[in-house]
C-alpha cells in the first residue's frame, strides 16, 4: 500500500471516525493527520491501520481505538507549554501523537520489550520531544513531577494515588478505571487546589489492563486492595488538628433515650422529607438514635410517614395490624425473606410498640403515622395482595390478574433465575403482563373508590413492585448500574406516592442505608453513572430535604461473609486511617451530632471539603478485604447535611421466626 494510500486513510479517519464523532480540537485532529498509524503495528496489520477499531501489537496487547485516544486527547486539554505523563506507552502511538500536541512527554510502559520497541520507533521517526521509559506506570515517575497532564491508556481497578498526588495544581488526569479488568469508565480529573480535585465520566470504554501495584497483576487480579490512600495522606497532627475542630463543633451525645435534639429539630427547620441513613444494616445505635430522631419528628415537626429501606407487603401489614384491622394470621411472614434481622430486631420492634401505643391514644385519623415499605424485592408477596385484593372488590378483574401473573408462577419464589433466564433468550418474559396489570389497576375505578381509598393505593403500589421487580430482576444481567438506578429510582417514586397520597401538607421520614441516603453526586458513585435516592430528592426538593448519615470506628456488626449465609456478629475492624471515620475517631468524643450545612464554624466543614474514605458495610461484611469491599470516596459535606457519631457500637439483636409468641401490639417481633 502506498504512502499517499495511508495519507488519504488518515485523512478519512480524521473525518469520519473522530471529527463526525465529536471532537473538534483542530490540534488534536491535525496531530492525528500528522502521525503515521500503520507504523506503530507490524506490517501484517497494515491494511486495517485506519480502521475504527483496535489493533494487536507485540505481548498480547493492543493499540486502540483511534477515536478513543483523540477523545482523551481532547479530555486532557494538552497546551503547547505542557509537561505530560502518559501511562500505559504501548507501541508509542499516543506518545508521538502527545509529542505534537506538548512541550514534553514521558511515556511509561510496563513491559520491557514493548518499551524497547517503542522507545526504538520514537527516536527513528524523530520526536526528539519524547522519551520512553520501562517502569510501573501505576507509580508514576515522580523525579519529574509535577505534570501538566497525564494520559493513562490502561484501565485501572481504582485511581492510582501516586498519580493524582504527581499532578500540578490545575492539571488534568484522563484515566479509565473499573472494577472488571477489560470494562471501565473513562474519567476526567483536575487537581483545583492541594488537596481538591473534580471528578468527570466520559462514558463506557475498553481498554488493557493497568498492570502495576496500584493497579492489576498479571493474573486479573488487583494487586493491592484499591482505596489504600486517600488523595492526600494526613499526617497525625494534621489528622488530630481535624479531630479537635470536630470535638469543639459537634454536639455530644450522652444517653441516646436523653439527648437533646432542639438543635436538630431547628437545623431540620420546615424540611419536609427527612433521609436517615445507617453505614452498617447491623449495629443497635444507628437504629435508636433514628429512632430517637423519628419519635421527635412526630411529635414536634408533625411528621406522618416512616418509609423504610423494606419490603412494601411486610409494612403494609405490619402498618394494619397495628390499626387493628390486619389479624395476626396475616402478619406470620413479615420481615421474614433474608436478610430477616435488618428489620426483625428488638431495636425496630421498640420503635413499633412506641408506635403502636401512639396510634392506640390518637383520637383524629388524620394526625395518624404510616409505615411503608420502599424496596421492590417482594414480587411473590406483592403478587399474593393484589390477588387478594381483586378477589375482595373484583373477582372478575382477579381472574384476569391470575392468568397474567401466571407467567410469574414458576420463579415467584426465584426472581433473579427469572432475570438469567429472559437475558439469555430462554425465556420471553412477564414485562407486557406486568405492565397490563399495572396500568388496569391505575385506572381502577369503583362506586366505592373513595371508601377504598387507603386499600386501592395498596394494591397499586404492590402493582408497581411487581412491574419495577421485573424490570430489576432483568437489569441485573446487564449490570450493576442499570439495576441499582433503577432500585433507587423505583424507592424515590414511591416516596413521591406517598407524600401525594397524604396531601400537600404530609412530611416524610426515610431509613434507608448511607449509600442510599447520602447525595451520591458527592461519592464516587456518580463517576460510575450512579445516583440514588438521596440526590434525587436533593433534586425534587431542595433545601426541604434533609439528609442524615451515621458513621462509627469499630465494634460489632450483625452481617455475613456471603449472601444466604447464616446470620452472626462480626468484629468490625477499626475505621482507615484516611477514613471521616478516622477522623471522628480523633475528636476523643465518644459520640456527636455533627452539623455540616448548618456548621458552628463555616472554616471545619471547608477543612471536611477535601475528599476522603467513608465506610458502607451492608449486610455482607468481608474485614478480609474491607478497603475493596466496603470504602469509598467521598465529600462528607455535599454528601449528608448532617452526620452522627458513634466511636464503639454494637450489633442489633435479632428476634427469631420461631421465636415469635402471639403479642397484640407488637407482632411480628413479639418482645
């Protein structure tokens, strides 16, 4: 093939591939004119140079994709004036074209022939501007630091730490990072100041792993846990400084059932949904002090919705029976499906019995609180009351509702086969069903419809668990983002539901885990296309949402090693030392109210701004792997408007199904 051949190929992918695309920077585009493509692959891939796709080079690896790395060209904003650092060098393609772009370019590569190769093509084809080095990438190459710019072309398990602490203020990291080794999110950071930096997502790519010690080992795995730094180490007297601003502007908490929460209640002012969170499912604190805060939201703020990170059958039972109007026969399998000791404990039953004796003493209806259930696991129970329902007011419509849910009939029980089984083409689905039954119920109309009011807003809402269950069960197999979006999604519009079921002047609290709770827009979760509950009630309320989360150091927590596993109490490890938790810890007060949208002093909650670890054990705890398994980074202010301290906790005390005695008010907990 001729050279003016490649020429008119170059020119075209320039055109086709990256300009019709998107990218627009003209020194981006005419670096890739300028640089040969077909010399960087071995001449049996000649022919394919200019093709929109990836190419084999020597060691197994590839060179990508050429829109990809114009893409992150342009992400990385490269200046005439700049000093780059490109990780991950390859057959030195991207550093040639980084050359014409920048004052000066170290590309580091991990494989030494591969280095050899490339460092060998640079300086035949005469860009004296660059230099090719053999060394862990991962590392960084600190004796030139700080750079400009750095370009890693590998994906990563996590951001290396060196390589954010290597970048100037104002300069630009493009790196793609994921928890899978060939599946990442291409991300854009910039260093704003010494200890602040913003995080950007540019979407789904594909790249090799990073192989190094902040990044993967030759065998796939992560070399070391992911999350071992935060951004900046703090020093101990730094992190003590941080821990004696904490002490001097938090408010202590003594006794749990004693504490004052006038200062609460006035920073919560007329808010009309109040999130409180949890960063374990298992320790007895975090479920007294929501309950503590709760009985004051009633009883001063008026509050008449307690929404729980739970099924919505078991709560809608619970909620008649406490009424009088469900029997105990109906109450038998409440809080029963795995994990049962996140909701049957003696700490939630002592909230219901408080609960129960207010209900008993009120004498308006409408000044009654409500407790529902958020989550949308319950698809066979949620199947059962819309069916019972209908028999009740329908019979006719309950016939039709038997026929289409028969499709659910043989993975009632298994919904996640379900999900395997319609992904795989083996199974075509209930989605139309679901979705008939759905909007039939929506349009119910009865004589009675008024009188039916409370029991047809039932049977809708067990509708949508049923549709959004399958949606979910489906969503699955696709990936984590698409089902914990759709989860937290389907939690939010039930709380919306709820709020419009009640009237415009009803006020809604949730209890729901941290990772729910807090505004995902300020944790990474948002770098992976993640949002939830919190931020979107940010979004739909403003300033009238208020959100709580809960952090603690060490102590005991009611969790498992695997999903299913048998219930026990865990030790839970002491918090990391670049942890808020670890900072908290610090403040030597046992435990606090921490105010941060509300501050005492605006200067401790601007020292919090800077990024650290935060941890989230669910009902699964693995210490093994605590730093891969349960941290994340955070920005505690933008996250919660509030945090609650407790240093040393302890696990809640779960009440067993077959523990359970035939108590009036308490069922199904029975104290």
């Amino acid at each position: 093939m001729t050279t003016l051949s490649f020429e008119h190929q170059r020119e075209q992918m320039v055109v086709d591939q990256i300009q019709a695309r998107g990218v627009h920077d003209l020194r981006v585009l005419n670096a890739m004119r300028g640089v040969p493509r077909e010399k960087f692959i071995s001449e049996r891939y000649h022919e394919f140079a200019y093709e929109d796709a990836p190419l084999p080079i020597e060691v197994g690896q590839t060179i990508s994709q050429p829109y990809i790395v114009a893409l992150m060209l342009e992400a990385a904003n490269i200046q005439s004036d700049d000093r780059v650092l490109e990780i991950g060098a390859g057959s030195g393609y991207a550093t040639a074209l980084i050359s014409q772009l920048a004052q000066e370019v170290i590309g580091i590569e991990w494989h030494t022939e591969l280095a050899d190769i490339a460092r060998a093509r640079i300086q035949n084809m005469g860009y004296k501007n660059a230099t090719i080095i053999q060394s862990d990438g991962t590392l960084g190459h600190p004796v030139r630091a700080p750079y400009d710019v750095i370009i890693v072309s590998a994906g990563g398990p996590d951001i290396p730490q060196q390589l954010l602490a290597q970048l100037a203020i104002g300069g630009r990291l493009v790196i793609p990072v994921g928890h899978e080794p060939r599946v990442q999110e291409l991300l854009r950071i910039q260093r704003t100041e010494s200890h602040g930096y913003t995080k950007e997502s540019l979407g789904r790519v594909r790249f090799v792993p990073l192989i190094g010690a902040e990044g993967w080992s030759l065998d796939g795995h992560a070399v070391a846990p992911r999350r071992s730094h935060a951004p900046i180490r703090l020093q101990a007297d730094r992190r003590t400084l941080l821990g004696s601003m904490i002490a001097t502007n938090c408010e202590p908490i003594n006794e749990i059932d004693e504490v004052q929460l006038d200062g609460l209640m006035e920073r919560i002012g007329k808010s009309r949904v109040v999130l409180i969170g949890e960063s374990t499912h298992g320790t007895s604190e975090f479920y007294r002090m929501r309950n503590r805060i709760t009985r004051e939201l009633i009883q001063k703020k008026g509050f008449t919705i307690v929404s729980l990170e739970a099924d919505w059958p078991d709560t809608s039972v619970l909620n008649r029976h406490l009424r009088g109007v469900a029997p105990l026969a109906d109450c038998q399998e409440a809080f029963t499906r795995f994990p049962s000791w996140m909701w049957r404990n003696r700490e939630t039953a002592e909230f219901v019995e408080w609960l129960g004796s207010r209900i008993l003493a009120q004498s308006e209806k409408a000044t009654r609180v409500s407790l529902y259930g958020l989550d949308l696991y319950s698809l066979d129970r949620s199947i059962w009351a819309v069916l019972k329902f209908l028999d009740k007011h329908d019979p006719a419509a309950a016939q039709v509702a038997r026929v289409r849910y028969g499709c659910f009939s043989p993975w009632e029980s298994d919904p996640a086969t379900y999900g395997r089984a319609t992904v795989s083409g083996r199974l075509p689905g209930c989605e139309k069903q679901a979705i008939e039954m759905l909007t039939d119920l929506l349009a119910f109309r009865i004589v009675q419809q008024a009188k039916l009011s409370n029991s047809l807003f039932d049977a809708q809402r067990n509708a949508k668990v049923i549709r959004e269950a399958e949606r979910y069960y489906r969503s699955m197999y696709y990936g984590s983002r698409e089902s914990w979006n759709l989860r937290d999604t389907h939690m939010f519009e039930t709380l919306e539901s709820l709020l419009e079921h009640h009237g415009p002047n009803s006020k809604a609290v949730v209890w729901a885990h941290n990772s729910h709770v807090g505004d995902s827009a300020a944790t990474e979760m948002s770098a992976r296309g993640e949002f939830n509950l919190g931020h979107l009630a940010r979004q739909k309320f403003g300033e009238d949402a208020y959100l709580i989360g809960f952090g603690t150091d060490r102590g005991t927590v009611a969790a498992v090693a695997e999903w299913g596993d048998p219930f026990r109490i865990q030790r839970l490890l002491p918090s990391h030392l670049d942890s808020y938790e670890r900072l908290c810890h610090a403040s030597h007060v046992p435990a606090f109210l921490l105010p941060l949208r509300h501050p005492m002093k605006a200067s401790l909650r601007d020292e919090l701004m800077v990024p650290h670890l935060e941890r989230a054990v669910g009902v699964v705890y693995r210490p093994e792997t605590e730093i891969l398994s349960h941290y994340m980074q955070v920005n505690l202010p933008h996250q919660f408007d509030e945090y609650i301290w407790f240093d040393e906790t302890r696990a809640v005390t779960p009440v067993r199904v077959n523990d359970v005695k035939a108590k009036p008010l308490t069922y199904p907990f029975a104290l």
